[in-house]
C-alpha cells in the first residue's frame, strides 16, 4: 500500500522519527518545499529519496539515493536537478554531463536550477549574452581571477561600475553552486573576494554637438558594413547592446515599421515596442535583401550572435578624436538629443522603455507614432549639429556622397577613394 497523502517540510529529525510500516507495505511522504521529492519507507526498514513528477502523459519515478547516504538538502538539490532535464524532455541519468565544461555549459546548468522560475531569470540570461559572452569558450576550470578582473574592468568601461559589479556577483553565484553540489570538477571560485568596482556618480557622458559631425565621419569610414549598422540602429533607437544584438527579423513588423523586443529579452521584463525612424529603416531595408538568417546583426558568439562591438566602437572612437565614450552612451545620447529638441521627459522615458511609477504613467500611454516623432526630432538636432540637414526621404547625406546621387546609401561600406575630407567653408 502506498499512501500519498502525507505532506510536510522534510528534515533530519523529522525523516528519522517516521514509523515503519508493516512488513510488505510502503508509505510514501511528501516535501512541501520541493515540489516532487518524496521519502519512500518501506517495511524492511529502509528510507529512500524518490522524485515523483509527471513525465510524457505518465507518473515517473526514479530513486534519488537513501537516507543513509544523502542529507535533505543534497537530496532536494538533485530533485531540482532532474525537474529541470524532466521540463526540457530530457530523462534524468540519460543526459551526460561533460567532466570539464566551458562556462557557457555551467551557466547553462546554473539556469536549469535557478534561471527558469527566478524572478530575475531573463536578467541573468541578458547577463550571460551581454557581458558574461567574452568567457563563455573558455574552461570553466580555467577562468582565473585575472580573468575576472580584467572582465570586471571592461564592463566598467564600456556599460559601467553597476553593471560590473553585477555581472561578477553572477559570475561567483555560479560558481558557489558548482562547488556546493559537487556537480563538476570545480573546487574554486575564481570571482570569489573581488573588489566591487566604484560605482560612485552615474555617468553623464554623451556625444557633445561638436562630436557628432567626426563620429558620423568615422562610421562613414568604417570598413566592417555590420558594425557601422549596427552603431548607428543603436544611435539613432536609444536600444540597448544587448537588444540591438539579438535583433531579429521576426521582430520587425513592415508594415508600421516597429520592432518589438519581447518580454524576456527587455530589462523590464515587458516586451517593449521601438518605432523605427526612416534612417533605421533604410539600413534595415538594405540589411534585408541581403539576409540569410533570422538575426538582423549574425556572428560567431552563443546563439549565432555577434559578440561585444567593444573593439569595433573602439577603433571607430580612436578614428574620430573622442574619448571617455561607451556603447551604452549612445542610448544616453539619443535621449539627450531628444531632450534638447523639445520632447517631453515622459515621452523619452516611454521611447527608450523605462519604467514609469506615477499613477498617470499607467494610463497615459503615448502611441507609436508620437514616440518615432520625438526620435526623429532628436535625430534631426544631431544632423544639424553635425552639419548634415536631413533629406525629404529621412536619409541624411554621407561624407563621401555629399555632392553624388540623393539616393540613399546609408548601409553601404565607402571607397576609400571617397573618404577625402571636405573643404571647410571660408
């Protein structure tokens, strides 16, 4: 007889004062903190840990070690374990976990514990994408404290102190797990006492009107096609890296030329709709015809994405004289723009997605073409600053094509024949 009525929070003292059931009969017991894992006694006297869960339309069950050689918590963390390979289709003890994973294999397991229901899930896997990515090959075992550091340095720089101090704090959560459960042949914790980065005033840093006349310059004159594209969609949407990275064509609507970045990707965890102004437009409209997968920016990093444009912004900054700058200053700089154009604070916050807590921000929601108007406002002031009034198709006049054709040219790589500074007025 197994009786499965029986529910209430498992610990050592509590399994070991269950009674034993009569010769030739079974009692079942269930955890109320861990929804699956029971204790099994039987009459002969033994007490083991079972996880009983639904699996393709039947009951699975499958023993998880004895009382004797398991404690509760090793027992429940194992029980996670199996729900987890259980939900993606996988049957515990089938899946061969690799001796020496890569990082990207242990945050993946880390995940399978704790990113799926975790408030913060769809954080975490923004990290991992966006800022955990330059490790993601690399042994775990190998990835030293120097490793961590210089990370830690380069997330400051580009993003800021916050975001790095984040990213090691994840970094050291995976890793205690490893190490606590045992699950790999990983016995330190390379991000463990790393000093937290000063994160001190927020940063104020944006392309200052005398600036946005040789960071155009320079993109004009950047050889890679894609990293042009790819700085100027984020320049000109205020969208962050991450978002900007995992653009996908599915995402971009033709008809009101919108792009919707879905809930799980977006910082709020809200899907958030960005409009395209007619400059985003026409670079994805040259970027399409000659697309081969779903994403609109490819590469070789985790998932087919490309990686940080670190270096890339990097070289194109070094080509245009300006220093201090990060990728994440191009979002500030959209919405400063935007600002200095007359559009209202509450309607920047709604364009680039942040969350509004006054009451009237529940209900005033601005539709999608007052938010592609405020853009193109701000848009408009940095051409002007830039000495580049704006064509009646949007399109703005590249250095190189200034005195050529007015068709539009914007996603396409300049000759270097036709990089020749122009001649300054007077």
């Amino acid at each position: 007889m197994l009786d499965g009525g029986r529910k209430f929070k498992f610990s050592k003292p509590t399994l070991e004062a269950l009674p034993l059931p009569e010769p030739g009969k079974k009692v079942r017991y269930r955890d109320t903190k861990v929804n699956g894992l029971a204790v099994l006694v039987t009459g002969n006297g033994s007490k083991a840990f079972y996880l009983y869960r639904r699996y393709q339309g039947k009951l699975y069950e499958k023993q998880i070690g004895t009382c004797d050689d398991l404690s509760v918590e090793q027992a429940r963390r194992k029980a996670e374990e199996w729900i987890g390979q259980l939900t993606r289709g996988q049957e515990p003890g089938q899946v061969k976990r690799k001796k020496d994973p890569t990082f990207a294999e242990l945050f993946e397991w880390f995940m399978e514990i704790h990113g799926r229901k975790a408030k913060d899930g769809g954080a975490r896997r923004r990290m991992q994408f966006g800022y955990l990515e330059p490790l993601a090959r690399k042994q775990a075992i190998k990835v030293s404290r120097s490793d961590v550091i210089t990370l830690q340095e380069r997330i400051t720089e580009e993003v800021g102190a916050p975001t790095a101090n984040r990213a090691v704090g994840l970094m050291r959560a995976v890793y205690n797990q490893a190490i606590d459960r045992e699950a790999f042949n990983i016995t330190t914790n390379p991000a463990k006492k790393i000093a937290k980065a000063d994160e001190g005033r927020g940063r104020e840093r944006r392309l200052e009107h005398r600036e946005i006349g040789p960071f155009l310059d320079a993109a004009d004159a950047e050889p890679v096609p894609d990293i042009k594209d790819l700085i100027l969609v984020a320049l000109f949407t205020g969208a962050r890296r991450s978002n900007v990275l995992g653009m996908r064509w599915d995402q971009i609507d033709p008809l009101t030329q919108a792009w919707t970045i879905p809930d799980e990707d977006f910082k709020t965890g809200e899907a958030h709709i960005v409009p395209l102004p007619k400059l985003v437009q026409g670079i994805l409209e040259a970027r399409r015809t000659s697309a081969t997968g779903t994403l609109v920016f490819p590469g070789k990093g985790q998932d087919g994405k490309r990686t940080s444009p670190y270096h890339s912004l990097k070289r194109l900054l070094d080509r245009a004289g300006i220093q201090g700058f990060t990728f994440h200053d191009l979002r500030r700089t959209c919405a400063t723009y935007m600002g200095e154009a007359g559009v209202d604070q509450y309607l920047i916050k709604r364009v680039l997605g942040h969350t509004v807590a006054d009451v009237t921000g529940i209900y005033n929601r601005p539709g999608l073409e007052a938010r592609r108007e405020a853009l193109e406002k701000g848009i408009a002031l940095m051409l002007d600053k830039a000495g580049r009034p704006r064509r009646d198709d949007g399109t703005y006049p590249l250095r190189h094509d200034e005195h050529a054709s007015s068709a539009p040219r914007i996603s396409k790589p300049p000759s270097k024949n036709n990089l020749k500074p122009r001649k300054e007025a007077g």
